[in-house]
C-alpha cells in the first residue's frame, strides 16, 4: 500500500459498497479525501464538570449516580432520572425512550453524560443526552476535543467519527506526501490534519471557528496553491491551442469610431487598443473587461467584434438574459448594418422552423455576427469560422460554459479569443483566486455628462411618500423605474409582483402612464413596452430586476427598489445604473422592508455612501461571501474544501508566490498536487 492518497475508502473496516457509494457522492474516494472533511466545530468531553458548577446552555460532561428512574404521564410521556454527582443532583428527560433503557437506569448506576444544560422545572436538566454506565476501569474521560463534522443525509456523527479516526490511524501509518515546497510548512500536512481531526482539550476554539488556526491556515494555503496552479494549467492547454491571429487594418477601426455620434473616451481607446493587440497574436485572447455601469463597454466590444469580421471570422455575442441580448442586438443593428455585416439572432425561444434556419446560417458562416444567450453554447450550434466570443455580465456564466463556446472554433484553427466583460468588477483578491493570470482591462472613466446618482434608504412604512415623490417627478416630465423584487427564481412569481405592484400603483397615481416589464412577457410584449418608455409614451416602468442590465433611458432620473435587502450589492449597483444618465439629477430610493439585519443594513448603507463599483463589490464579497458573488452558476469553481474567503484573502499573495516557485523549481510538484486538491474538477479542461 503506498499512500492514504492511493487507498481507496473501502479498505477502512465497516465502509461496504452501499456507505462507500454515498461516501462517493460526497466526493470521498479516497482515505485521504476523508481527512480532508474536516470537523465543523468540537465538543469538550476531555473533563468532567461537577453538577453544581454546570452552567446554563453550556455543553457538559457530568458523572453521578442514578437515584431513582420513573415514567412521567404529563403532557407528553417522558421517562426521568435524577442523577447525583455530590455537588449536586441533574434531571436527565428522555422523550423517546425503551423498556430497555430505562431499566439499563436503575438506582445506583454509575453515568457518564454528555448534553446541554438547561433550566427546567425540576432545577438543572439534559434532554436526550448522550450517556453511558461506568464500569470499572473505563477510560476516564475523551483525550482530544471531540469533532463535529458536517453531516450529509445518511452519514451520522458516529460514523463520521468512527471512519476519520481510522483515517487517522492509517495517516499516522504512512504520512501523506507534503507537497508544498520547504520553507512554506510551519505545520506539515499529517500534524495539521491530525491536530484538526483531534485537537488537544486546551485548543484555541475561537480561533479555529474562525478558520485562522495555522493547521487550518496550512491546508488552506495548499488547497489555494493547487486551486491557482490548475487554472494556470486549463489556461496553458489554451494557449498551446492555438488561435487565428487577428489583425486588422486600423482604418477599418478608424471609419468605425468617427460615424459614432461622439467620441470615444480615452479609457474606451485604451482597451481597444490592449484588445487589438491580443487579438493579433496567434494564441487565444483571454481578456476581462472591467467597466462600471454606463462606462460604455457594448462599444469596446463592437470594436474587436469589427476586428475579427474584417478577418473573415464570426464573432459571437453571449449574453445572459434575453432583454440583455436584445439590446445589444439594437446597439450592433445601429451600428453593423450600415457597414453591411450579417447579424444573426439565436436564443432559448428560437425555435422550430426559425431555429433550424439560424443554425444554417451560422454554421455555413453566412452570419458574421452572432448574438443571443445561452442558447449559443447547445451541442447542435456549430460555426464555420468562429474567431471570437464575447460573453456580457461574464459572472454570471460559469468557466465550463465559457469553454464551452471557445471551443467552437474551427480545430484547424485552434481556440476562439475570448473576450469578457462585467460591470461588476471582480475584487483584486477574487479574480486572482477565480482566473489566475488572465489578463484584465479596466474603463475607468465614465463618458462626460454622467452624474452621480444620490441614494436614500426609505422604510417601506413610508411607501406612500414615496408614491408621492413619483408623482412629482413625473408631473415635471422626467421618467422613473419602479423595481419589484423576489427572492425566489421563479420568473411566474416575479411577474405576478410585478403585475400586482404596476396594479397598485396605477390606482394610487391614475394620472400617469404606466408601463410594465417581465421576465414572462413575450419578447414583442417587452419590444412594445420599452419602446413606449422610451418614447415617452409612458412615464414610470414597473419591472422586475430584468432591467437590471443593459437598459438605457437617459429621460428616466428616478428608480425606487422595493425590498433592496433582497439582493446582493453588486446586483443593486447595477439597477441603480439605469439611471445617472441624462441631464438631470438622479436619485435612488432603497425602499426597505425593516427591520434590517446588521448585515443587510451595512450592505444598503455601503451602496449609500458610494457610487464606485470596485468599492461596492469588495463590500460585497467581505458581506456575502464569493459563491454568492460570482454567482450561483460559479459556485462550482468557488467551492474549496477548507479555504475560506475572505477569512484566507491575507493568504493569497503567499498562494501567488509559492505558485510560482513551483512552476519554476519544483514543477513535478504540480500533478500530484492538483490531483489531491482539484481531483475531478480538471475534467473541465477537456471541454
Ligand atoms: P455599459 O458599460 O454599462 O455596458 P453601454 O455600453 O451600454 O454601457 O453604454 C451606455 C451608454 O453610453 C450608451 O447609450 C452608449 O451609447 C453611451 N456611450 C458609450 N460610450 C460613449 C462615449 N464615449 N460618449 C458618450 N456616450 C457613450
Ligand atoms: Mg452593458
């Protein structure tokens, strides 16, 4: 037997093909995989405490003797022991209980419980403590803090227990390699998991809570290193694809910008140009585009579009929702038709007939220009020449599905370039840990003319005054949002909020004009009603957060958001976005429903106080945490065993380092390290 690595679960005694199956769902294949479930928190049952000195809600080990065991009939059957250590007498409560048991508590017998103290009727009690006789020369009490483990359906404590500790036996057996290079090691990896798996009683528990015990901060450090060095390695397949280089003659660029009615700004110039570059080499661009809201990304990304079409390659647009990718085909209209580029249009309610016929045109390469959502990735979407994708709002599309694309490229042509682009901007710490060395371009000038919006935070308990301020604004010819949200990702729900509050506020202002926008509307539907809004026809837009991107409005200067704390900041920021855009002044109304958590309520005062999208999605990612930040479809790429962000962000300069003195000192340390703490989560380098 080699390793802990190599050793499949099955070995351990008590795991049969049925517990090592489930164990398999979980992830656990290997002994090694076991010790890496580490315990969530620890019970003290290294020392017995006396009854007199057990404190209220406190977990305790207590010893007594049992003086008298009876079955209570009160409102619910209950059987009762009273138990004696000396210091004082305990009441032990079992609701659910056999003959068995209570005649293994017969007057006299020495226990040994564990529970939670609580204040009953009766003085100090434990319902449903763990608890045994004594017999003689049993061993006194735990030796370490005993582990809580997080449990998944079928697994219980006990067995968790049960199985780490021969995991454990057999670490001590044959140590598992250390993988980090000398000089990074503190603790080596068989004293961190064992001192996790079986702290010592005096173990410092707030810190390990905190995930800030260096055992813990050992095998973050490592977990964050293979993390990097596997995305560096997903990057370099990439890059020894290949790609179609793509240089295009500047003037094509040049005609471009001088028909658009203003001028670029020079942030827009700059990325152009980093783009352009890229895309003349002969390896695969992979560039995020970092712009806060308003900053003028579709232009950028209309200029590398024109690069690759003028190579005689398609170019294809993603998008994360429909209304999104509609605007964007409004954008590219204005703009392409003149110059004579075929556009093609391809998402989920592209169907039948229609579909069949896009699908034609796409794969034959009669389309040059590509736009739509998720549906571009299906099987059956084929390209003829693809050279390069665009994907919007990127943190909402997971790295599989990015690949997945890319990959369309014709084979004898390598990878597509890829181009990415978010106004939510990714913290420093995040986009490291998330992408590793991609490279990134930020807009980081608005276009002139824009102004900050200013934002208040109102109780829903003054909705009415808020109905009032709409009237006015509109009364004076300016245009407001009104935004419902839900938790739930229920489009039918989100909709009937809407249609009800569209109801409810149409009674109250009968005077205006009100329009409505939904996720459910039929895209001619959602066409009619933007258009209206943006003729003017309509005065105030009550929609779901299906504006959130991408709509633009300049007139509109007022956006209420009912129940804001139901979202996330980055989220928030972006419908604040809608407005800010015209002559006038602008104003968000957070329309909270109180009380706030203190949480909720820092989130709200943050966007408050700030119009900065880098400062709010730091704030955010500290708030909520990054699975919640990237993105559900991310959670995937997010998800470590043991590292924590941002509790280990202070360690990602030292992850960055020790990344690359693997690469270039110890590069036979990068397989076996990726292996251990990625496993199966390389196979999206084979997309
Ligand atoms: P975002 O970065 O949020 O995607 P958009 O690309 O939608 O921003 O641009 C927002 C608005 O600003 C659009 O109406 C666009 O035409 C306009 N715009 C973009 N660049 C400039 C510029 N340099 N000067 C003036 N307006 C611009
Ligand atoms: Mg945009």
């Amino acid at each position: 037997m080699s390793s802990i690595a190599s050793m499949p679960v099955r070995e351990l005694r008590g795991v049969g093909p049925k517990l090592a199956a489930r164990l398999a769902e979980y992830g656990v294949h290997q002994v090694e995989d076991l010790l890496f479930h580490l315990p969530l928190r620890y019970q003290d049952r290294t020392r017995v405490t006396p009854i007199a000195a057990a404190r209220e809600g406190a977990d305790v080990v207590i010893e007594g003797e049992v003086r008298a065991a009876d079955i209570v009939f009160g409102k619910r059957r209950s059987l009762v022991a009273r138990i004696q250590d000396g210091s004082g007498t305990l009441t032990l409560r079992f609701f659910h209980f056999s003959a068995a048991q209570k005649s293994g508590l017969a007057s006299g017998t020495r226990l040994r419980c564990f529970g939670q103290v609580r204040r009953g009727s009766s003085g100090l009690e434990m319902f449903h403590p763990e608890y045994s006789a004594i017999r003689e020369g049993d061993q006194l009490v735990e030796q370490c803090l005993t582990p809580i483990y997080p449990t998944t359906a079928g697994i219980g404590q006990s067995q968790w227990r049960n199985l780490c500790g021969q995991a454990l036996a057999r670490l001590r057996r044959l140590p598992p390699r250390d993988l980090l290079p000398a000089g990074h090691n503190p603790y080596d990896l068989a004293r961190a998991l064992q001192y996790l798996h079986a702290p010592p009683p005096d173990a410092p528990q707030q810190q390990l809570r905190d995930g800030q015990h260096p055992a813990q901060q050992r095998l973050a450090l490592e977990e964050l290193v293979a993390h990097n060095l596997s995305l560096q390695q997903l990057r370099q397949q990439q890059q020894a694809a290949g790609a179609p280089p793509l240089a295009a003659d500047e003037s094509v660029q040049a005609r471009f910008l001088a028909s658009l009615p203003f001028a670029p700004t020079g942030a827009q110039l700059r990325v152009l140009g980093e783009i352009a570059a890229d895309l003349a080499r002969p390896r695969p661009m992979l560039r995020l585009v970092q712009g806060d809201v308003g900053s003028g990304k579709t232009l950028v990304a209309a200029g590398a579009a024109l690069q690759a079409l003028a190579c005689g390659f398609q170019v294809a647009i993603m998008a994360p929702t429909e209304i999104l990718a509609e605007q964007h085909w409004r954008s590219f209209e204005t703009w392409f038709e003149p110059l004579g580029i075929a556009m093609e249009w391809l998402s989920g309610r592209t169907k039948g007939r229609k579909r069949e016929a896009a699908l034609q045109r796409i794969a034959t390469g009669e389309a040059g220009l590509v736009i739509g959502t998720h549906a571009l990735f299906q099987q059956d979407v084929a390209f003829n020449r693809l050279g390069l994708v665009i994907v919007d709002e990127q943190h909402r599309f997971g790295v599989h599905q990015r690949l997945a694309l890319t990959g369309k490229a014709d084979p004898g042509q390598g990878r597509a370039h890829q181009l990415v682009m978010t106004a939510t901007p990714i913290p420093r710490t995040l986009s490291m840990v998330a992408y590793a060395d991609l490279d990134c371009s930020v807009i980081d000038e608005l276009p002139p003319g824009r102004k900050p919006v200013t934002t208040v935070l109102i109780d829903s308990g003054r909705r009415q005054q808020v109905v009032e301020r709409v009237a006015a604004a509109c009364g004076e010819g300016r245009q407001a949002y009104w935004v419902c949200t839900l938790i739930e990702e229920s489009d039918a729900l989100q909709a009937q909020a809407a249609e009800a509050t569209a109801a409810e506020l149409q009674l109250a202002l009968p005077q205006l004009g009100i329009g409505l926008i939904h996720g459910r509307m039929k895209p001619a539907e959602k066409d009619a009603a933007m258009a209206a809004f943006k003729a003017g026809d309509t005065a105030l837009l009550v929609a779901t957060t299906v504006i959130e991107v991408g709509v633009d409005v300049p007139n509109a200067s007022l956006m209420i958001i009912e129940n804001p704390e139901r979202l996330g900041l980055a989220q928030l920021h972006q419908l604040r976005g809608r407005v800010g855009r015209g002559r006038d002044a602008s104003h968000c109304v957070l329309l909270y429903q109180g009380p706030l958590s203190r949480n909720g309520q820092e989130r709200l005062v943050a966007l408050r106080d700030s119009n900065d999208g880098f400062y709010i999605a730091e704030k955010d990612l500290e708030l909520r945490g990054p699975g919640e930040v990237l993105g559900t479809r991310q959670t995937g790429l997010m998800e470590f065993r043991i590292a924590e962000l941002p509790a280990h962000n202070h360690l990602l300069d030292q992850v960055a380092a020790i990344a690359a003195e693997i690469h270039r000192h110890h590069p036979e340390l990068a397989a076996p390290l990726i292996q251990r703490w990625t496993g199966s989560k390389q196979q999206f380098a084979e997309v």
